[in-house]
C-alpha cells in the first residue's frame, strides 16, 4: 500500500490535472458526435472547426519538435487531431448518405409510369 503523504498527494493532482488537459479538449465534441451518430445529421457541425484544430495541433507538433514543451500539451496535441478525424469521418460519411440522389428513369420523367411522347415540329 502506497502511503498518504503530501509528496504522494501532490503527484496525484499532477496526474489528474494532467490527464484533464490531455483529455479535455475532446469532452465538448463527445456529445456533438453522438448527436450526429443519433441523428445522421451533421448540419450543425462545421468541418471548418476541424479543419482550424487540425492546423493549430498539427503546427503545434512541428513546434515541439524544434522547442519541446511540457508532455501532456504534445499528449493532447495528438489526442484533438485523432477526434477531430473521427469526427470528420463521420460528418463525411453521414452528409454523403443524406445527399445520394435517386437519378430518374428518363432524363424526360415519367408521366402515369410511361415516357411521355417527344413530337417534334417542323415549319
């Protein structure tokens, strides 16, 4: 067992506050996703937004590499990019199912299910 001391008490809070930021950014974009999956309407949700966090965690990546920051920020960098593809996965996927049109039969339709006739004049 593990003894309660302030030293251990401390390492606590850091991991917990650590796993809040690492993990927090993604909380608000749970409900959105399950609304979408609900529903299969993804009107109100802009990939715009994603597009913008995939830029802003992407570039902070890069930045990493040449300056390194403190962990849980690069954890969470990698954390939003990987949300924001499963949700423009599924905001693809669900526009593309509600936008399939039904071509018709006849580029001329159909009147009382026959072709109608096409009489052309001369003058």
């Amino acid at each position: 067992m593990i003894p309660i001391t302030s030293d251990n008490i401390l390492k606590l809070i850091t991991f917990g506050a650590s796993t809040a930021m690492v993990f927090g950014g993604i909380v608000p974009y749970i409900p959105q996703y399950l609304d979408i999956l609900q529903t299969k309407n993804a009107d109100g949700f802009s990939i715009h937004v994603c597009l913008a966090l995939l830029l802003a965690n992407t570039l902070r990546i890069f930045f990493w590499i040449g300056h390194p920051f403190e962990m849980p920020l690069l954890l969470q960098s990698f954390v939003m990019n990987i949300a924001m593809l499963v949700m423009l996965q599924l905001c693809v996927k669900t526009r593309a199912l509600s936008e399939i049109i039904i071509k018709p039969k006849s580029i001329f339709g159909t009147y009382n299910g026959q072709t109608p006739e096409i009489f052309v004049f001369i003058m």
